[in-house]
C-alpha cells in the first residue's frame, strides 16, 4: 500500500495513514495474524479473573456503571457500557504476564487494543472485519508511538500506559469511521491523558494493571468524544508541550513513519512464552537450553549471571524481595530459579505456596544481573539471552539465545497458541473447555464474522 506521506513524522501523518486504512490494504499474513494475536488476548484476559485488583475494578465498574450495556465483561460475564468493559478487560488480560509484546517499542499492544476495539465492536454490532482493521490501526499507532518515544521514555514511563492510550483511541476510532481530522482530535485526547510511571514495582503495587485499564479505557474516551466534534492537539506527540517534549529525550520521528503500509506491527509482535515480564525470557530461554544441553539440575548450580540490557536493569532491578506473585515475576532471581527447578515458567508455577518456597529462594540469592554492552547495544529491536552458569564442581558455561521462544522467527504456531490459550482460560477457571473451544473456532474465522457479540454468552 502506497503511503504517499512526506518524511517528516508528524502527528497529522500518522494520523492520515490510520484512519484511511482498509481491510483490502491488509496481506493475508496480518489477518491471520491479527487472529491469532486476538486470541491470545482473550486467554489473558480470562486468566485474569478472581485476580484481587481485577475484582477491585469489577466492582467499581458495577457501582459506577450501567446495569446492563452491550459490552461484556469476560471474566465476570456481565454486561456493561463499552468504556467499562474496556477498562475490567484491559485489567484482567495484564495480570498474569502473558499477553503479547513488540519488542521495539517495549510495550504490550494486545492488553490496551482489544479491550477498546471489543467493547466498541460490541457497542456498534461491527463485523470481523472491521474488527480486524481497528486491531491492526491501534498496533500500528502504538508500536510507531511507543518506538518514537524511545528508551529514554520508558526509563520512568510504562509505554503501555502511555503509548496504550493512543493505540486504544486509534482503534476505537477507527471502528467509529472517523477521517483523518476525526483520528488526529482522538490522539490529541489521547495523549494528553497518557500516564503511567514504573514507580509501583518497588511496592508491589497495582498499578501495572490500572495502566491498561486506563490506556484501554481512556483511549475509548477519546476517540467517542472526537467523533462528536470534540477537539485535541493537533501536534500531541511532536509539539513543544506535546509528548516527546515532556516524557522522551531521543523521540526518532522517522519512527512514526517509516515503512507504513509496508511493515506491519502485528507481524512483528511477540508472544509471551513465559508467565513472567518479558525482560527474564531471554535469560529463562538461555538458562533452559544450558541446563539441558548439559544435563544440569538445580543443585548442580552455584551461580547464574544474565547478562542483560539497561531497560532489564531499570525494571527488574527494583525487585529484590518479592513479596507478591506479581512482583515474582519480575524478580531475574525467581523468574530463573522456577526454570532451574522445574522447567518453566508458567502460570501455574507462579503461587503463593512458590512465593515462599525456600528452595526457590535460596536458588534466587544464586542469581545476579550483569549489564553486557552488546546486548544493550541490540536492545529493542533484539533481545539477547546470554548467561553464564557456574556449578559445584568448578564448570563454567556459556549459554546464548538470539531469538527467544514467541518472538517474530521463532514465532508459536497454531497449535501452540491454542494450547497456551487453553492453559489460560483454564487458569482460575476463567472459561470451560466448550467455551474456549468455541472461542477458539470462531477466532480462526475472525474475518468472516458477522458481528462480535456473546463471546461468552
């Protein structure tokens, strides 16, 4: 698809781009990718439920809310308004750490775009297809915003907050017919309630999941409110007050723009293979092939040393004692110790019972993070899993994995992303097998769906 756009990365480019796109401008791969990536979404969602800061917004959503509305809350089976259904949704589907990633932009489109795009899709009795465009404009906007900002963004910033929230308003938007003026009012909107500071890892906190909440939310919010004529900043992300000016110190502009209509998000976003944040995967990968490739146990090891980029530091760093399954799963130090005694890292290994468990402690003192240049060099475009491991009787290796298990060329195939999408709805018994088997035949058909209606019904 021709783009026919100046090189210059501005708000309104992105913008025109957006909100001309079609479904006869999409390759069959981004469809069926957008498939796959819908339902991995709902599995998390659905693994979320009975989550304590899940039901939290439940029933906020129930005092504050419609009694009934057109959009369904999946964990709970009720019905709401579309702008509560996003926000329980959009919490729910980030508890358990196993919705999607792009790497380049370090942010978890899936989390902030489907709980917008379904609620809307709901609302409007909007087709598969329409739904399949919104999916992949609100990929698209959020990944180039989120690559945009940059590294120096997402030292303080969670990009999926922030760059969430234009991703939510993009799709939404999208899905409500809005041109190209329409779409630039709704980032405008968006942007200026973009939020979201790394802060609470150091206190176990929330606010991870009230970050989707919100970007999925409050990027619904909007988008309806654009298309009724309400205006925005017309240069939120480029302006002299606007978003880089305020929350990045190396925004790239060409990073908005490059490649659009040529490269697309969704094709370049990662499955999440462990249940844990997606800084621990390449050093869970490297560690994994280690202790297999030479026939390692957990008591054989004497010291782990992951090499890691700055960001892993940054963000795992904080986390020196968990003290909640959450905050487990960004602890290097557990996320390692549960691969080195058991093999995985899923969301049945993360309990309180594991919490607690003095084996994995005392395997979590064994670990430590190191910063290696090279890999902070590749990161994000590639995230690099490098570990050394050290055992009782004095032998040292070296493990290296370039690509890690869920990423673009070493992607989940169908059979894989069914199977994981099970093992979630299981989880907390968020669905019954007839339910997720329905789930899943009517996803792999997305496109030829008539409306979105009674997922769960």
């Amino acid at each position: 698809m021709s783009t026919m756009l100046t090189k210059s990365g501005t708000t309104a480019e992105l913008a025109s781009f957006l909100a001309g796109l079609r479904f006869e401008h999409l390759p069959r791969a981004v469809i069926d990718r957008t498939a796959d990536l819908f339902l991995d979404w709902i599995a998390s969602a659905l693994a979320g439920r009975n989550a304590r800061p899940v039901r939290i917004l439940e029933r906020f959503a129930d005092t504050m809310g419609p009694a009934n509305g057109p959009s369904e809350i999946l964990v709970s089976r009720r019905r709401t308004s579309p702008l509560f259904a996003a926000l329980v949704n959009g919490a729910s589907s980030h508890v358990v750490e196993q919705d999607d990633v792009h790497n380049g932009a370090v942010f978890h489109p899936g989390t902030v775009v489907f709980p917008a795009i379904l609620a809307t899709a709901q609302h409007r009795g909007a087709t598969g297809r329409d739904m399949v465009v919104a999916a992949v404009v609100g990929y698209e906007a959020g990944v180039r915003i989120g690559a945009f900002l940059g590294r120096s963004h997402y030292r303080v910033f969670h990009t999926t907050g922030t760059a969430g929230t234009l991703a939510a308003a993009a799709g939404v938007a999208h899905l409500l017919g809005a041109d190209a003026k329409i779409m630039l009012h709704a980032l405008g909107s968006a942007g200026t309630q973009a939020a979201g500071l790394w802060e609470f890892l150091r206190d176990a906190a929330d606010s991870k999941q009230l970050h989707a909440a919100k970007a999925a939310a409050d990027g619904l919010l909007a988008a309806y409110i654009a298309c009724e004529g309400f205006t925005g900043a017309q240069r939120i992300l480029e302006g002299e007050q606007g978003m880089a000016a305020g929350m990045s110190s190396g925004a790239d502009p060409e990073k908005l723009i490059g490649g659009l209509g040529e490269r697309w998000a969704v094709l370049e976003t990662s499955f999440k293979f462990h249940a844990s944040c997606r800084h621990t995967h390449p050093a869970a990968d490297a560690l994994l092939q280690a202790m297999q490739e030479h026939h390692l146990t957990a008591d054989q090891i004497t010291r782990v040393r992951a090499h890691v980029h700055q960001a892993a530091i940054d963000v795992l760093g904080p986390v020196t004692d968990p003290r909640t399954v959450h905050q487990a799963k960004f602890s290097m130090g557990f996320v390692l110790a549960l691969i080195a005694l058991y093999g995985r890292a899923g969301v049945t290994e993360f309990t309180e019972e594991a919490l607690h468990d003095q084996k994995i402690r005392e395997f979590l003192s064994r670990v430590e993070m190191v910063l290696d240049p090279e890999i902070d060099a590749a990161y994000p475009e590639r995230w690099i899993g490098l570990v050394e491991v050290e055992t009782v009787d004095g032998r040292r290796f070296t493990s290296r994995v370039d690509v890690p298990k869920g990423d673009p060329g070493n992607s989940l195939s169908r059979t894989e992303i069914e199977d994981k999408a099970r093992r979630l709805a299981a989880y907390q018994q968020g669905a019954s097998h007839e339910e997720i088997e329905r789930i899943i035949a009517r996803v792999w058909a997305l496109d030829q769906q008539s409306h979105l209606r009674d997922l769960l019904s």
